[in-house]
C-alpha cells in the first residue's frame, strides 16, 4: 500500500480553528461577517477533504506527522478508506448545519451566538482530528478537546435545565475517557510499545496474556461513552436541552460518531478482527449492542418530548454500528461501517425538523404535534423520510446498512442478532410512524394565544409557517433528499467501506 505524504489534512483541521478565531473577533459588531466566516470555513474543510478522495480511492493513505512528543508517541495523521468516510459525512453536513443554525438561531433570538458559532467550529476541528488520527494518542487528545469544546454548546441557555444538562455530559464524557480509556490506552502502550494502529490489530502479536487483552478491552469500550452503549448513555438525553443545531450536528454527526468511530478503530486496528473472533470479545460486545438497541428502542417509546424520543432512537442507532463492527464479518462490518453515514442523513433531518417546529410553533412534544402536516408541510414530509430511513425501508439509506448488517449475522451464524434487529425494526416504527400518522391524519389540536413574549413565533391561522424559516427549511428538505439519495448511491459507498475490510481481511 503506497503511503502519500501531505499537510491538506492538517490544513482541513485548521480551518475551522482560524475561522472560530475571526468569529471571535468579529462578534456582535458584524453578524452577517460571522457567520459568513462560518460558511466559508465549512464550505474550504470540505473541499479540503474531498480533494484527498481521489488518494484514497486508488488505495493509498495519506500521512502527516505534526508534532513528535517521543520517539514513539507523535501527534500524526493517517488517512485511510473508513477516516475519509467519516471526515466527509462531518464535513459536508456541516455546510448545511450552518445554514440551519443561523436560521435557527436567529429565529430563536438566541443569545451568545458569537460564542455559539466559535465553539462549533473548533468541534469540528476536533472531529476531524480524530477522524484523520494515526495512533490512539492522537485520537485521545482531539477525542477530549472535542468533549470539552461541546460543553458550552450543551450549557448554551444557561438555565438551570441547561447547565445541569450541560454538568451531566461532561461528567460522563470527561469520566469515562480518562477513567477507563485513557488507562486501557497506557496499558496498551505498556503491553504492546505502540499506539499505531494496524491492520492486523497491534495487540496480536504482543506479550500480553489473554486475560490482559480482556481487561484492555473493556475498559476501552467503557471509557468511549461518546458511543451510548448502556449503562454509559444517560448524557446523551441529557445533552438534549442545548440548542437543535447543537443536537443535529454534534448529537447524530459529530460527537457520537466519533464515540463509534472510535469504537470501530480500536476493534478493528488496535485488537484485530482474529485476537476477537478467539476469545470470542466480538459476540460479547454484539450482546452488549443488542441489549442497548432494544432497551433504548423502548424508552423511545415512552418519551413524549420530540427531542428525547429522538435522543434515545440515536442511542439504539449508534448500536447498530457497534453490533456490524462487533460480529467481525465482512457484510457486518460493512454495513456498520456504511451505517456512520447513512443513519446521519436520516437522523440530522429528524433533530432539524424537531428544531424547525420549535422555532416556528414552539411545540416540543410529540402530543403536540397532530395536524402540524397543515401548517409544515415540507418540515413534516423530510420527517416522515427521516423516520423511515431509521425503520430501514427501501429506497432509503437505513434500509441498505441494516441489510448488510443482517447478512453478516447471517455470515457469522448469530442468528440471534437478526432477531434483534428485526424487533428493533418494529419498535422503531412503533415510535416513529405515529407521529407521522398524527401530524397529517388528525386534526389540530385548539390553540391558545401564548401571554409571554417567549412565544413570539405564534400563528392564528392555519396556513403554512414555513417560509419565513427558510434558512432551516431548505437544509432539512436536502438532508432528506439526501436520505433518499444515499439508498442509489449505496453502491458506490460500498466500494469505499470495501477499501476497509479488504485490507483487514487481508491482513495487508
């Protein structure tokens, strides 16, 4: 495998820090300048990252070593087939995250939004360093700026709700990394003397007992709580109180991506696909997954607030990775691998048009919600596409990725695993489809003027609200165009996650 040597990947992580430092210093005085540095940098990231795409599709990695902390610990970047995957989906979603949040943020009249767009924007340099990461210590050290960066995302209101929210996430996050994973990544390093990652998986051929390659690897899954695998979940829902672009793109892209990328990283590269498949680790992460994928389909079904229903299906989402990657098989891992992207588009176009409502009729309960089809029709349509891509029904992305999943149960003779997910497959439509059914076959419920100025949105008639939100429209309507596009491209984005497994398998 040819290596190519080049700065463009740090170049596509350092964008977004120049650009939160010209948002800083623009502030209050010039808004449309400050958000025009944050198009502009979403816009250059991922041009930056396309523009390696050619590379990687002709099997080459791309490389860069930034800083050397010792002989054997530098800060480096390598980009291979599943990095680029990952750093695409972030960045291109990020140009219409942008869009959404200044709709949504002015719509709201939302407060510190200088801050607000600064602290994304170093979040998405956080995440595209851990998707171009080398080694774990590379990967440790963006994983936590991307942790503490999104904290005053979560805390944005300010509210008591908020900051307790916000004190929850980075407890979780904050915890677990440096409890569980940071000491899994020194035990590695002691064990194995590298943090590389490799194709064959680094702990394959080191000194380390069976029964320390276990430990190493609990305490790996446990300290990626970015991920929500039960029981280190509950600051996902938490998270929910920070403004909807905050859950769109960090909340169902950015931060748990990275939780299950990284999850990804260290099955895949850091123990290997055989050690796994030997001590049977493999499985008992799936049954690990599993139990997370059904527990949270059903408290998704008890939650009336549109935001938390939506929080837990991502919960259940993130598992459906975790359990592709976890069944080592080649359909399994491809279609965990496809399903970082694919669940994206679907998942991004839910939270948008949970913000959208809000900011229009500021309704956050999902028994709020019958009639709404009248009054956003184009709002209610992308969610009845992003609803059924979660389902997984053709021609939608979600049906491609539960599908490969499925086969590789099948590949892997766990057909326990295809029950799974075929109960999870009811559950999501129990919790999605009544919304759906509610927004455009029944009737809106009375209303009552509002007597606070909060609710300066408010409508006395029945026609659409949409146009004045066009700015958070628009994106929602292309994410969901997206959902639907992603089943046609599928192919292609086969070809990409085959770039992955090929050379696992291969052992190249």
């Amino acid at each position: 495998m040819q290596t190519v040597y080049s700065i463009t990947p740090s170049l596509a992580v350092l964008v977004s820090l120049i650009a939160a430092v010209l948002i800083a210093i623009t502030g209050e005085r010039n808004k449309n300048l400050r958000e025009f540095w944050t198009l502009l940098a979403s816009v250059i990231k991922f041009g930056l990252v396309l523009s390696m795409l050619p590379l990687v599709l002709e099997g080459k990695v791309i490389e860069q070593e930034i800083y050397r902390v010792t002989s054997t610990m530098p800060l480096s970047f390598k980009i291979d087939a599943l990095g680029m995957l990952f750093a695409l989906t972030a960045s291109f979603l990020w140009i219409l995250t942008s869009i959404y949040a200044i709709g949504y943020m002015r719509g709201n009249q939302e407060k510190n939004q200088t801050r607000f767009f600064a602290c994304f924007a170093i979040a998405l340099s956080a995440t595209m360093g851990v998707a171009f990461s080398a080694n774990l210590f590379t990967t440790f050290i963006f994983y936590e700026i991307l942790s503490i960066s999104t904290f005053p995302l979560v805390a944005h209101k300010g509210t008591p709700e908020a900051l307790g929210g916000a004190k929850k996430y980075l407890t979780y996050l904050l915890a677990t990394s440096i409890g569980f994973q940071l000491f899994a990544i020194i035990m590695t390093y002691d064990y194995t003397g590298t943090l590389e990652f490799s194709n064959t998986g680094i702990f394959a051929n080191s000194r380390a007992s069976d029964t320390i390659i276990i430990i190493t690897f609990i305490l790996f899954m446990a300290g990626i709580a970015k991920a929500g695998m039960m029981p280190f979940h509950a600051w996902l829902p938490a998270a929910m109180v920070a403004p909807t672009p905050v859950s769109a793109l960090l909340h169902a892209v950015a931060v748990v991506k990275t939780g299950v990328f990284v999850v990804a990283k260290v099955v895949l590269h850091i123990f290997g696909i055989e050690l796994l498949q030997r001590l049977g680790l493999g499985v008992a992460l799936a049954y690990v997954a599993s139990f997370t994928i059904i527990m949270a389909s059903v408290i998704a079904l008890t939650q009336d607030n549109l935001k938390r229903r939506l929080a837990y299906s991502t919960i259940g989402q993130l598992s459906y990775i975790v359990l592709g990657v976890a069944l080592l098989s080649t359909s399994a891992v491809t279609g965990g691998i496809m399903h970082i992207t694919l669940h994206a588009f679907g998942k991004i176009t839910l939270f948008f048009c949970a913000g959208a409502i809000y900011v229009a009729l500021h309704k956050t309960e999902v028994t709020q919600l019958d009639g709404i089809g009248k009054k956003m029709p184009f709002t209610m349509a992308a969610f009845t596409i992003g609803s059924l891509s979660m389902i997984g029904i053709p021609p939608l992305g979600g049906f491609v990725s539960k599908f490969y999943i499925l086969q590789g149960a099948v590949q892997a003779h766990e057909l326990f695993f295809m029950l799974v997910l075929s109960i999870s497959t009811v559950l999501n439509a129990c919790y999605f489809l009544p919304i759906v059914y509610a927004a455009f076959f029944k009737d809106p419920l009375p209303e009552k003027a509002p007597h606070d100025s909060h609710h300066h949105n408010y409508h006395h008639n029945s026609g659409s609200v949409e146009r004045q939100h066009i700015l958070m429209v628009a994106p929602l309507v292309l994410t969901a165009i997206g959902a639907v596009v992603m089943f046609f491209v599928s192919p292609y984005l086969s070809d990409v996650v085959r770039l992955v497994t090929s050379v696992l398998t291969g052992g190249k």
